[in-house]
C-alpha cells in the first residue's frame, strides 16, 4: 500500500522492473513444448488471421498514487501500447494470442516508469482424432493485491497494491466413447502462476489428475457420471496445499423437462502444516428445469464437511436478451481463480447476446471481437476482489446479471454478494484473517451515435468489509468515453473518470479524477 514518507504521499519503492515478467522468473514448463506441439499439427491449410496494432495514449490524473485528498499529487502519463492478435480455427486447432503491454512514463516522477505486461493464449488441438487432446494457454495480467489497499483498474495509478501475475498451463487429456453407452475421460494439467516478487502470494506449480466416466447418449431417461480429481499445489515458501475430490451424480428425467438430481461423495483439502484436513463425505440432491434450449433452471442442497451446502443456476436468453443468476459454494484458493474464465466479461455477455445472430462460434466471435473494437467497451464488470493468500478457503458467491441489446443500444449489467471464510480442518472462520464480505453492482451502456462515433457510460460501487479487523471499504469508479473511427483502421477516444473510496479508516480514503485521450491504429 502506498504510504506517507517526507511529508509526500509516495507509493512504496519498487524495482523497475516490477510488472515485466523477467526470464529467470518463469520456470521452464510444458506450454512452450504444448505450443510446439501445435505448431507441427498438420492445419496449415486453416486461415489465420494477424492483427497488429499500436495505440498511445495521454492522461491527466489529479491523485496519480491514490492518496488521501490532502496529499494529492497530480501527473501527466503517457503510454505506448503495441499489440498483436494471432487467431486460427481449422479442423484440429483452435488458438488465439493476444499480447498488449503497456509501455508508461510518468512526466512528474519518472521512476515509476515501467512497462507492464498484459496478454493471452489459448489453444485447443485434436492431437489423434476421437482419441487424444491438448488444451494450453496463459495469462498475464495486473490484480489489485489486498482487498483493504487503493482499488483501481488502471496501470495508470501508481498504487503500490497492484502486482503482475503470470498464470498458463497445458492440459493433455484421453477421451474415449464406447458405442453410445459409456463415455471415458482421463487429463492431466500442469500449471505455473508467477508474481513479481510479491510476499502474499508467492510462485506455485500444481499437478492435477481428473479421471471421468459417464453415461453416453443411449441413457435417456437415467444418466449418470463418476469423477475423481487430484490436485497437489507446491509454493515457494513450501507450503504443499493437496485437493481429492470423489463424486457421483445422476439425474432421472421426471418429465420431458424436468430432472432429479442427485450426488454422493468424499471431499479432502490438505494446506500442509497449517492444520488438520479438512475432510468428508458429500451429498445434494435437487431438481432442474430445461423447457427448451434458452432456458434452464437447478438447484440442489445438501451437506459436505463444512456444514450445508446449496448451489443455484438460472439463465435464460432471447433473442435481444440474456439473464442469469446464481448461488455456488466452494472451496478454492486465490490462485485458482486466476485459471477461472471470467463470467463478468464483456465478451461473454456479448457471445450470449450475439447467438441467435452468429450461430457459428466463429463468426460470432468475430463480430464480438470487432464490435468492442471499434466501440472501445471495457473489459469486464466489476467482481469480488481476488486478494492474494496462499490459504484454503471457502466462497459463497450470489451473483446476478442481465444483458440488453437493441438497434442503437448494448446495456450490460449485474450485482453479487460474497463471502470468503478462512478454512481449517472441518471449521470455517468467518473472523480469519483473509475473510471478506464484497457486496457490488456495475453498469455498462453503449450508445452507437452513428456508424462512426460510440459512447461509452459505466460505473461500478462496491462494499467491502474485513471481518478480522472491522475495517469496512467503499471504491467505486464512474467513466465516460467518446469513441470514434476516424478511418477504417484508425480509431480515437476521450474519456473521463472519477474512482473514489469512502473508508472506516480515514487514512484509506480517496477521490481521483482523470482525463485521457487515445489513438490506436490497427495494421
């Protein structure tokens, strides 16, 4: 967190190369093997698609640090943003990278220059038809750090609260059907996730086996699937955290539509020398609800070591509309959620929105990657907060969100409430050092003033609240963009911002405002 030194308000000192993913940090894995794997796949004769692309940006911040009104510092920022996007899909490989780091330089202090990383891949391969499969790909991206820090989206503000994590991994796996009666499955997944140096979260490596067999399509009314999963993750700091999962679940068809549910398992989740494991038996049962093929409804209770457990899933879309809500119970880690899709991005609204339109994945996912680029929508919606602790803990998530389109209109929306409660042997600690309550709510509206020109209003307001310490979080942020084509492969924007955190800890309070301008070229 930043803090005050000398009568200034200055983030903490940090190495230059803070958010450059260094070479002798990245341990050598199996996704530049898997990536080599593809590359000799015979699918050259699938199209692929290079975009190059390079954007500067110029913005004017009033609180550059985030510190509280009466230390304010203004800068004036500068960023060079060169990017690349590769994409195929063929008969046997599917693969997309993207790679944008922000280059920034600071005109006021420029020792908190830096060049932050940012990027994706993904990659499916058939590697032997109806056989054997590989799935790759990684991440690497800036999180805000702890929960009770400055809270911003931008690499703009120099926070000292937010770190570069590196995430991938290489998922080779069997698949076999026997007739239509059995279905059989059997991955194994390598993962790396590398910090820059940050105590709170240090490097890992997990191996994860995931065993499945399930009925095949000749089961109509009685279906049914056994799976098994084990996971050991080592930290650096030589804390092993070791997951075995066991479960059955079946579902009986009632009527047409309707199903009962049912599972039976056992749970295990070790984190070393922490604790006793936490473990024991499983159970749920519930029904579900599929009146066709835009709507489904399920739900289920029932018990597991730590008490009850109940998940809800209710989504249903028309053809300008998507809804869905949801209740889920787990028991996960930080890292994990760094390997998580996320279900609050932008594209994933606007696949779901464009499916009655595009059918094809493929062609959707080109008119929703070209229709955020030419609109300049923001990634995401806001979510919970992912702080870094490398500790077993149990989520209880409530998440909402809803999606219009119309002629001129996107309208994007959604509200959550979760809990995180430290995990030891069977005892769930609501007061456990890492332990939240995140309340939030966020709003994305985009206006197509013309075939040219694009507005963009959101806003988001969350509650956070650190049950150890009582300390109790307010961040919100409201913004405001202009975007328009100016040619075909030329595109500018102007925007403003206002992120503001309201604090029990007066200290923890801020108000920034900030204006930028953009220009980005596509090649």
């Amino acid at each position: 967190m930043a803090e005050l030194r000398g009568g200034a308000w200055r983030s903490p000192p940090r190495s230059r190369y803070n958010g450059i993913l260094r070479l002798s940090q990245v341990r050598p894995a199996p996704l530049s093997v898997a990536i080599t794997v593809l590359v000799a796949c015979p699918v050259w004769g699938a199209r692929w698609d290079v975009v190059p692309t390079v954007m500067v940006r110029e913005t004017y911040t009033d609180n550059v640090f985030l510190a509280p009104d009466a230390l304010k510092q203004s800068d004036w920022v500068t960023q060079v943003i060169p990017g690349i996007s590769v994409a195929t899909t063929g008969p046997r490989l599917r693969f997309n990278i993207n790679y944008a780091p922000e280059i920034t330089y600071y005109a006021r202090d420029s020792q908190d220059d830096q060049v932050f990383n940012r990027g994706d891949a993904s990659a499916v391969a058939v590697l032997a038809e109806e056989l054997l499969f590989l799935d790759a790909g990684g991440r690497v991206d800036q999180y805000n750090v702890s929960a009770q820090g400055p809270i911003t989206t931008s690499n703009v503000n120099a926070t000292g609260n937010r770190a570069t994590v590196a995430s991938y991994y290489a998922s080779p796996y069997l698949r076999r059907t026997f007739g239509s009666q059995v279905q059989a499955e059997a991955k194994y997944t390598y993962s790396v996730v590398n910090t820059d140096d940050n105590p709170l979260l240090s490097d890992s490596v997990a191996n994860r086996i995931n065993l499945r067999l399930a009925s095949g399509p000749a089961y109509k009314l009685l279906s049914w699937d056994i799976a098994y999963t084990r996971e050991n993750i080592r930290y650096d700091t030589g804390q092993d955290t070791d997951t075995e999962v066991t479960s059955a679940n079946a579902r009986r068809l009632i009527t047409s539509t309707v199903g009962l549910l049912a599972q039976a398992g056992y749970d295990y989740y070790s984190a070393g020398n922490l604790g006793s494991a936490s473990e024991g038996a499983s159970w749920s049962a519930g029904l579900d609800w599929t009146p066709s093929p835009r709507t489904r409804l399920a739900a289920t209770a029932g018990q597991r070591f730590y008490g009850n457990d109940y998940f809800l899933d209710f989504r249903h879309r028309t053809r300008l509309t998507t809804w869905s809500a949801g209740y889920n119970q787990s028991v996960t880690t930080s890292r994990s959620d760094f390997f998580l899709p996320a279900t609050t991005s932008t594209t994933g609204y606007l696949d779901t929105l464009y499916s009655s339109r595009f059918p094809d994945p493929v062609a959707r996912q080109k008119a929703v990657d070209d229709f955020i680029a030419r609109t300049g929508l923001p990634p995401s919606l806001s979510s919970p907060i992912n702080f870094f602790t490398t500790q077993l803990f149990l989520a209880k998530r409530w998440q909402a969100s809803t999606g219009f389109q119309g002629v001129r209109n996107v309208l994007l929306a959604n509200v959550f409430h979760e809990t995180r409660e430290g995990l030891e042997g069977d005892l769930v600690l609501p007061t456990a050092p890492n332990a939240t309550k995140q309340t939030g709510t966020s709003l994305i509206w985009n206006l197509r003033m013309s075939s040219r020109n694009s507005l963009n209003l959101y806003g988001a307001y969350n509650r956070v609240e650190t049950t150890s310490t009582g300390q109790v979080d307010h961040p919100a942020y409201v913004g405001l963009i202009f975007t328009r084509q100016i040619q075909r492969r030329i595109t500018g924007t102007l925007g403003y911002r206002r992120q503001q955190k309201d604090s029990s800890i007066s200290s923890s309070s801020y108000t920034e405002n900030a204006g930028f301008a953009s220009l980005e070229m596509r090649f």
